[in-house]
C-alpha cells in the first residue's frame, strides 16, 4: 500500500477521497443529501442553508502510516447565497495532497446548487510536486418534508496533473437520497460511482436520542466497512466523533468541531 501510494504517476485511483466531517463518517459517508458546514468537502450544495458565521475543523487518524488527515473550513453567508474557504491535507514525508478550496452555494426554492473549486496538489518523495484545478458541482432538493435528494461529480473538468498530460484526478458521481419519517430520525443511501470502478453503495443512519445527542451509523459495500458515530450539538458549538472498522484499511478516528461565531435572526 505504501508503495502504491508513493508512485501516483502509476495510478490517479490511489488519490484518497476527500470527503470529511466526523457526522458524515459515523454514517458511512452517505452524505450527498446533507446540509451543514461539512457539505464544503462534500455536495457544497448543502452549504446553501447556512446562516451563520461558522469555523469548523476535522482530523481523521488511520493505522496505516502516512495516512492520517485533516480539514479546516470558514463559511460565510451572503445576501445572495452562501461562500466558504477551507484546506485540506493528506500523507506524510512520503507522500502527501493538499487541496486549497473555495466554494459557492445558492438556494433557489427547495433546490441548492453549489460549486467548490480547488488547487490539488501532488507531492512524492524523488518525483517532486504536480497539481490541478479541480471543479465539483452539485444539487439538493427537497422533495418533501421527509424526502431530499442529492448528487454530486467531483472533478468535472477532468484535471490533468502537469506530470503527464493523460494523467487526470479522479472523476466521480455521488448520488443519494435521503428520508426523514420522523423528526428524531434521518437515513440516506448513497452510491458512489468511479468512472473506472465499480460503485460503491452506502447506507447511513442518524438518531437524535435527546435533543442535543446523536448516535450514527453506517455500512459500505465494495468494499465493505461499518461505521459508528456520536455527535453532541448546541446552537452554538458541534462536536463529533466517528470510527470506521473492517475495511482494508484497519480502524480509523475522527473527530470533528464546529462553532458558530454568531447567532442569525432566522435560527432563534
């Protein structure tokens, strides 16, 4: 694994998702359909029902060496929509990604769209470093009051790295739904669709147990992992944990935190 991951000259599928937020992985990354700051790394659509000022910040911890990483992103509300700016990182001295992003969503009726664009950049031990600008677009809409549906494709543009001019980042379409038949309870099932792999499918699920608790989970298959999450929210601060087991890649933690610099009107 080490040496596919210090060789991305052989294989751009080695480039690690870059979705993130620990109330995303405690549901198995079933999160097209969701709407909060963590949409920034994921839909930005979903960032269209922001109204507050908002600093958030992740880390995910993995067995595998060099595989840890970690996300920080500010969102900002406008008069005429929604914009965010973040980074994220991946790897080690070996090998590492890092993403310099800005994003933009506009609520139209009961349907968001949202467009993040990004710097990606490549570095490998004795290949030096290569990057892109990568474009990911998206859409929710809420079907009704206990169903929402949501889609994403990451690099659009098909980026190619500067390395190898047939070399492109990942191209990928996210798509989802999810159903709320009660208030305290939300499930999504999402498939995720490489255009040269098979798709993976993913089922997430979120329990408000009290008004300020939640407990997640998830399943992936293709490959297969479970997941489990806890969450605690206030109106002001967020605070997440997620883990991830039987997957090929060992177990893997994360923890999220999210505080609102203020309080807008129309969330009293």
């Amino acid at each position: 694994m080490l040496l596919l991951l210090a060789f991305p000259l052989l294989s751009y599928a080695q480039s690690t998702s870059t979705v993130l937020g620990s109330r995303a992985a405690g549901m198995g990354y079933a999160a097209s359909a969701l709407s909060d700051e963590w949409s920034f790394f994921g839909n930005a659509a979903g960032l269209a029902s922001e109204k507050d000022f908002t600093f958030a910040t992740t880390y995910e911890s993995r067995v595998l060496p060099g595989g840890n990483r970690m996300g920080v992103v500010g969102v900002v509300p406008l008069n005429f929509g929604v914009t965010a700016l973040g980074i994220f990182r991946f790897g080690d001295d070996l090998y590492s990604e890092q993403f310099i992003q800005a994003a933009f969503a506009h609520e139209i009726g009961k349907t968001s769209l949202g467009i993040r664009m990004n710097y990606l950049q490549y570095r490998a031990q004795g290949f030096g470093t290569h990057g892109a600008i990568g474009i990911h677009i998206g859409g929710i809409t809420q079907l009704s009051k206990q169903v929402t549906i949501g889609a994403w494709i990451q690099n659009i543009n098909m980026p190619k790295l500067k390395f190898n001019d047939q070399q492109t980042a990942p191209v990928k379409l996210y798509t989802s739904i999810g159903i709320k038949p009660i208030e305290s309870f939300f499930m999504a099932v999402e498939v995720e669709k490489d255009i040269l792999y098979k798709p993976l499918w993913k089922l997430g699920m979120e329990y408000q147990i009290y008004k300020k608790v939640f407990i997640r989970g998830g399943v992936n298959l293709n490959p297969d992992a479970v997941f489990f999450g806890l969450g605690y929210k206030t109106w002001r601060a967020k605070i997440d944990y997620a883990f991830q087991g039987f997957s090929a890649l060992g177990p893997t933690h994360q923890a999220s935190a999210s505080y609102r610099l203020n309080k807008n009107s129309k969330n009293k």
